[in-house]
C-alpha cells in the first residue's frame, strides 16, 4: 500500500490543491510514483492535472468509486495526467466533478466514513504515495479521507483566519480521529505555509504558525507568485524558465516532506 497523505485546512483557498498537486509533482521528479486523489467537488486538482469533464462522455470519477462501497471501487477511475513531462508517467489522479458533493447525503449510512478506504483497497498498492487533496471542511468528505490515511498535511496561509481553521483541523485529527474515525494512527507531519507575501503582517503571521506548530511547519514557506497562479489555471508543468522560483520551492518542500514522511 502507498503511504497516504491527507492535505487539509477547515478553510478555502489557502493553496491546498496547489500544494497537494505541485508537491505530486516535486515527488515525481524525485523519482517516487504517486497518485492524487481528489476528495474536493471542486475539483480543482483534476484541472490542474489536465484532466476535463466531458459531460458526454462515462467518465468515472472518484464519487463513482465511493458510491459502489466495494473494495478495490476506484481501480477503474485511476487514469494517466495529462502532463506533457517526461515524469508525468509517474502521476496518476482519481478525478472528481461536483457530483462528489453527493456523497455527502450518505454521511449517515453505517460505515459511510469507511468508503474511500474501501475504493482504495489495492489500488495504490504500486505507487510509492497517495496525496489526498481535501475540500475545506472537516466534515463527511474529509473524514472519508481522515480514514484512509496514515498521515496529515496542514496547509495555510500567513493570515489569522487561516490559522485559526489550521488549528481547528489540528485538534480534530488529534483529539478526535483516533475514535472516530477507528484510526488511532493518524498523524499531523507539517504545517505548509502557501501563498507568503512580502509584506511585515504576513511575516508576523508566518512567524506566529512557526510558535504554533514548532517543528511540524515545513520549510520553505511558499511564496506568493504569478506565474505559478497562471501555470495552476493553464494546468501545466512546472517545467519552462518562467517558473523557475516556484519550480525550486517545491522541490525543496518535497524534501521536507520526504524527511516527515515514512516510506512507504
């Protein structure tokens, strides 16, 4: 089985799916084979990995998995990115459409929360890491994901609401997690600070997550920039001379998280 890494925040737009995705990326020029699995109706990830929702087409999506509650559900979901990169080869996504938001209704069903645990069951079992992007809650789609995996991501931005939402999600994956969700195991490994602006609040902010959380932030904090926003939204490769910064930060972060994260 891939080790299974959940990236999470209780708040929206902090850089998950950036981080969850560029990280997929630094990993697989590192050499390790990794699948996305996109847990956030959004689907923003998917985007981001080029793939696009053709409404007439059957295409299957990682909702499609959960739904059929059956072990091993999501082999026929997981597909090759559509990246033009020489290790592109190494990505693979399980999609998700906004009809994941339909999963939620069947938050009360016994053994719901177990669901994407069962999808997963010997699916990932060649890839060296599962990265679980979550939609910014900790409700019933983010504790399909809670369930499913072996350790916990925080990503947040340098602001008050942003922290306050990492530390929410914190104390539930500490507190709570181990009871409810049967997974006793479940470990926070980093904190990601995304999106760093230039500017001394965001420094004093930045330096407060590092009095929070210790040794668990990761470094480098990822600083906010253009071309990284544009390559997001034209779901490319951080390969070309414009993204040189970023393409840098990121591989220096998959270094921090190959540090905090067991081998699989």
């Amino acid at each position: 089985m891939a080790r299974r890494v959940a990236f999470v925040n209780n708040k929206g737009g902090v850089g998950k799916t950036t981080t969850t995705v560029r990280l997929a990326e630094a990993l697989a020029k590192e050499g390790k084979r990794v699948l996305v699995v996109d847990m956030d109706p959004q689907g923003n990830a998917s985007s981001m990995l080029g793939w696009v929702w053709d409404p007439t087409q059957q295409q299957p999506t990682i909702s499609h998995a959960i739904q059929t509650a059956a072990d091993g559900a999501a082999r026929t979901v997981v597909q090759p990115v559509a990246w033009d990169a020489p290790y592109a080869e190494r990505i693979a996504l399980a999609p998700a459409t906004l009809d994941l938001e339909s999963r939620m209704s069947e938050a009360g069903v016994s053994g719901a929360w177990r669901r994407l645990d069962m999808a997963l069951d010997g699916v990932d079992d060649h890839f060296d890491y599962t990265l679980i992007d979550c939609q910014p809650s900790v409700f019933h789609l983010t504790q399909m994901a809670l369930a499913a995996a072996h350790d916990v991501v925080i990503v947040t931005e340098a602001d008050l609401y942003s922290v306050e939402a990492a530390k929410r999600v914190y104390e539930f994956v500490v507190q709570r997690a181990p009871k409810d969700l049967a997974n006793p195991t479940l470990t926070v490994r980093g904190v990601v600070v995304s999106a760093l602006a230039p500017t001394a609040l965001q420094a004093e902010q930045r330096d407060s997550i590092r009095d929070i959380f210790g040794d668990l932030v990761w470094e480098p904090a990822i600083k906010v920039r253009t071309t990284l926003a544009e390559a997001n939204t034209d779901a490319l490769p951080l390969t070309d001379g414009r993204v040189a910064e970023p393409r840098a930060m990121y591989e220096l972060l998959a270094q921090s998280f190959l540090k905090a994260v067991p081998a699989p």
